[in-house]
C-alpha cells in the first residue's frame, strides 16, 4: 500500500503543499511561485505525525491509538508533559495564537487518526507501529528544525538535518537506521 499520510492529512484538511527543509540551512524554502510557505501546516502536520509516530511505538499507545474516542485531546496525550512547549513553539513559529494552534493540532491528529483506521481497516497494534515506521522517512523532510520538536519527544535525532536529507547515501542512511529501529510489541 502506496499512502503518504503527510499529503493525506494536508489535502483533507486544505492546507497548501508544504516544502521540504533544506537540509543545509534546515530552513523551510519559499515555495516555487516565491511565495512565503502556510507556516502553521508547515510546522503542524509533520509535528502531529512525528508524535503519532512515537506515541505509537509502545503497545499501550497503538492499542489507545486504534480505540475509538478513547481521547478528544490528542495532542495533550502525544505529547504529554511537554504539550505546553510543542504548541507555544508551533505557535511562536508560525505567529498564531496558542489557542488556536492547539485546537489547530488536535484537528490534524484526529484526521490523522482517522485517515490511518480507515487505509489499515482492521489493524493490530502491530500493523499500526509498522505503519507509521514506514512512513516516518516521508514525515521528517517537511518538519521544520526550529520546532525541535525532537527536543520534546526525547528524541534529538528528529531534528537532525540527515532525516531531511535525498540521495543514495542518504537513502542508505536512513535505512540502515530504519533497520535498527524497526516496531516491536512490549509483549
């Protein structure tokens, strides 16, 4: 199955199409037409799924995960402790209110979650891990670094300018982390 759950959840929602960091300046480019990028979507999307993605790596979270209306704040589970940090940062990135960037990002992971129960159709915890495994590689080239949204997930290597990285070596890099990091059940 050939889904991309980053332009999935950008097209439901109508953001415009989001830019890949420029992995030597890890800044977001201005798009083709030389326009300034929607820096919320830019911020926003690819955070939400990179917290899906490690939210779900532990059993208890892809179980939550595949329950329905288990949770109506889901950016407050995801990110837990550190909510308050990732929402002020996409905020502050993208100069909204926080208000409204938390409302903002509970929409993405709602239609996130949605859309992913919907293509996996009767998934396992397992199928859901694997899932976002692989789409964790397609997520990371879009995330803006001045989030640090790696900082809040305890996870630095998030922010690391090789994720956004294309080309063969890169390709290899990834995969060969990939590899090591592959999904397993606590069970």
């Amino acid at each position: 199955m050939s889904f991309n759950i980053l332009e999935g959840v950008r097209q439901s929602l109508n953001y415009p199409p989001l830019q890949r960091v420029d992995p030597n300046t890890q800044q977001v480019p201005k798009n083709k037409k030389g326009a300034m990028v929607d820096k919320f979507g830019q911020a926003a999307i690819p955070a939400v799924l990179t917290g899906l993605y490690r939210f779900v790596q532990s059993d208890e979270g892809a179980e939550e995960f595949l329950t329905p209306n288990k949770t109506s704040n889901w950016v407050e589970k995801i990110f837990d402790d550190h909510k308050a940090e990732v929402v002020d940062s996409i905020a502050t990135y993208a100069n909204i209110p926080r208000r409204v960037a938390a409302r903002s990002m509970n929409v993405i992971a709602k239609e996130s979650i949605r859309m992913t129960r919907e293509k996996l159709h009767s998934a396992t915890p397992m199928a859901v891990k694997q899932f976002f495994h692989g789409q964790i590689n397609t997520i990371l080239p879009y995330l803006p670094a001045e989030v640090h949204t790696g900082e809040w997930l305890d996870y630095s290597a998030l922010d690391d300018n090789i994720n956004k990285m294309t080309g063969p070596v890169s390709s290899l890099v990834q995969e060969i982390g990939a590899a090591f990091s592959n999904p397993v059940s606590g069970k």
